[in-house]
C-alpha cells in the first residue's frame, strides 16, 4: 500500500492560545471545509477532545455520499494533536496538527499521511488534487477567521 503525504504551513497573526481553542472545538471543523463537500459532523452532544475522543462526520467526495470517523490518538494541547481515520474513504488517514509560536503569531502545520483505494493513479488524477483544494480553502478561511491586529 503506496502512503502520500500532504503538508502544509499556516501563518495567523494570532498568538497560541486564540488559536489552539479554534482547533480544539470539533465543530469547528465544519467552519474551514469547502461547502461543496456538504461536511457535517454526526457526533450528537459536546465533542470532548482528548485522546481516544471518537468522531462521526458525513460529507459528499464528488457526488458520493460517505461517513468517515476520526478517533484523536495524540492529544497535546496547545501544541500537537493527531486524528486518524477509522471509518471512512481512504485506505488510511494520519493528519498531524501542530502549532508553534513564530514571529508574534502561531504557525500551524498540517501533516498529512494517506493511502487510498486505486493507488498512485487514483492519487495522481483525483485525490491530491481534492486535498490540494481543501486545504487553500481551509487556508483562506483560516485568515478570514484570524486577520492581522
């Protein structure tokens, strides 16, 4: 099984903790998704995060409808958290969130590590294109969010 890997850096003019808090609400996530995804969280109730903190999203790839559950496995606040797929479309999903103080601000750092069903070649076509748009997407959103002061 061939594992790609997606990384991405985030400058906001934000210090740490205005930031790590955003991140930390699951909910939030639904906020920095592309709406052509239709991202809608299932998890019934307050989402209490911390490690073994299990998720339940529904979202559309492409017209297809499909669930994905994440389960937090590192849990390091307000550095470092890790969610990794344990239901969902991709053959495996690592996503690696990390937050460092730079330059008065905080710089967030996504790490990203996957395997999907096809291989390189659904990869290289469709994929890495999708996370690609998600994440300068995510990105925008992030700055509208988190203006310069």
């Amino acid at each position: 099984m061939k594992t790609h890997r997606f990384h991405k850096e985030t400058w906001l003019p934000h210090p740490l903790e205005d930031v790590f808090p955003f991140f930390a609400d699951a909910r939030n996530l639904q906020t920095i998704t592309p709406p052509w995804l239709s991202f809608r969280t299932l998890t019934i109730g307050e989402v209490v995060m911390k490690e073994g903190t299990r998720i339940d999203y529904e979202l559309r790839v492409h017209g297809i409808s499909m669930r994905w559950q994440s389960e937090i496995t590192v849990w390091e606040p307000p550095w470092l958290f890790v969610d990794k797929q344990r239901r969902g479309p991709y053959r495996s999903w690592m996503h690696e969130h990390r937050f460092l103080d730079k330059d008065g601000g905080t710089l967030a750092v996504d790490d990203v590590r996957y395997a999907v069903p096809g291989g390189v070649l659904v990869n290289a076509l469709f994929v890495a294109r999708d996370i690609e748009k998600i994440f300068q997407f995510r990105t925008r959103k992030l700055e509208e969010l988190f203006p310069a002061l």
